[in-house]
C-alpha cells in the first residue's frame, strides 16, 4: 500500500518502485566503491547470496606459423566444441568470455612507458567457476577427462610456451 505522500504523484511512486524491484537481481553482486577513499565498500544488493567464484585467465600466444587471423578464427570456432558436449557443465563453468587482441596503432600509446614487456598474448580466455566446485570437481577423473580434451585440442593453435594462467579472484573497483 502506498502512503498518501505529498507532491508526488502515485503512479510515478509506483513505476519507481517496480522498476526498482526489476533492476535489483540483475545488480552486480562485486563490490562498490568509495569515491571519496577508493575502497571497497559493501555490496550492492543486500540480501543475495553470491557463491565465491574463482576467475580463470589463460593469456594465449598462438601457434608458431600461424596468423593472428588463423589462431582467433579456430579459438572462436573450434575450439569452444573441443570437450565434446556438455563440457561447460561438468566443468562448472558460470561465464566464459575470448578476449581477442586487436592490433591498432594506438597500442604504441598505451604501451608506450612501460619498458621490459613480455611480447603480446594473442587472446585471453576467461571463465568462471564456483570456489567449491572447483577445488571439489576439478581433480575428479571425469573433470580431468574434459580438461585433457581441451588441452589436446589448445596443442593445435596455442604455443604454451610462450602462454600462461592465472586462477585469481577478481575486485570490481568500478561497476
């Protein structure tokens, strides 16, 4: 029931309301951000129950002889169907995301003071994977089956070599 309130309108109060109870579930769980001392504050949804999630980066360099067409166009393609069906799933992945890298000028200028840099990955792979899952499922035969796929097929365009992963959690400092 809405109050009697004066100068605004109901329908308005309302729609607010609604529009309110609509955007709240889809609001990032991660952490705000003090503007005033830039740290982490409280999170944004009181009340949801967000799992611990672990983020998984692989920083991909492609194969030696390969373009960086050839390497983007198997990862985009091939590769996601290399573990056979129902691969996220028992892998308990919640988000999975190819980075691809672009070659642009304006690289130079992004890069430009920091000296030392190891040469550019090709792409990064990220995915998302419950905390618990992960250290439950993961070392489990049928988890290492999937993973061993994957790794046989990345042999075909990836130089490990020259490539790494993090596992890591991740701060959202700005939504």
């Amino acid at each position: 029931m809405i109050k009697k309130l004066p100068n605004v309108n109901k329908s308005l109060t309302l729609f607010s309301i609604l529009l309110l109870a609509f955007l709240l579930p889809s609001m990032s769980t991660a952490a705000s951000v003090s503007s005033a001392t830039g740290t982490p504050q409280k999170t944004v949804s009181e009340g949801i129950t967000a799992k611990p999630m672990v983020k998984i980066s692989y920083l991909m360099s492609r194969k030696s002889g390969m373009t960086r067409e050839q390497f983007l166009d198997y990862w985009s393609n091939q590769h996601p169907a290399a573990g056979g069906e129902g691969s996220f799933e028992a892998l308990g992945v919640k988000r999975y995301i190819q980075t691809h890298t672009l070659e642009v000028p304006v690289r130079k200028a992004v890069v430009s003071v920091r000296t030392g840099l190891l040469p550019e990955f090709d792409g990064v792979a990220e995915i998302w994977v419950e905390r618990e899952f992960l250290e439950k499922e993961w070392p489990t035969k049928k988890v290492q089956d999937f993973i061993k796929k994957f790794y046989a097929d990345e042999l075909n365009f990836v130089d490990w070599s020259r490539s790494t992963i993090l596992v890591s959690k991740e701060l959202v400092y700005m939504p």
